[in-house]
C-alpha cells in the first residue's frame, strides 16, 4: 500500500479560533507554539498563533488535530519541498 493511502483529499475545520482538525497532511516541516508549517494536498500550509500545541497526530492517515489561539492561515504553493514521514512530528512520534 502507497504512503499516506489516507490523505487523499484535504479539509480543515477550525471551532472559534481555538481548535483546529486538518486532514490530507503529507508533511509536517515545522511545529512551535508560535507557528506550524505543514505540507497538504492543497499546498503549504502555515498557520500562526499563539500556545500552539498538537492533541492528536495520525501519521498513518494523515490527520493533525491542534489547540490554541489561531491568528492566521495562509496557504502557498507546493515548490521544492521534501515529502518524508510527516517530518520532525513524524519523528518526534515514532
């Protein structure tokens, strides 16, 4: 079966600015309190905040759901970017 046969598709939900569920995620580049970059179907993913933290990773699927205070989510476009296992998170949760 092919990496990440889940994230197929991509969707987020994000409830009052405070709690966020995001799935078609190929790649987690970075991960701080302060700002998280991920990698999805629909292109580069950063959203900025505050007391950022992760509740729920599935590696397997694809799926990342986080908590905090949600300033802002800018999408950009895919170039030149490494696909690995869901990068440091994916490491970090082994």
């Amino acid at each position: 079966m092919g990496e990440n046969q889940y994230a197929k598709n991509h969707k987020l939900s994000l409830d009052n600015r405070k709690k966020a569920a995001i799935y078609g995620i190929n790649n987690v580049d970075s991960f701080d309190t302060d700002e998280v970059v991920l990698v999805t179907e629909a292109g580069i993913l950063t959203i900025k905040g505050k007391d950022l933290h992760v509740i729920r990773l599935d590696v397997d699927k694809g799926e990342l759901e986080m908590a905090g205070t949600v300033d802002s989510m800018v999408y950009s476009e895919n170039h030149n970017v490494k696909k690995t296992a869901l990068g440091i998170l994916g490491r970090l949760f082994k």
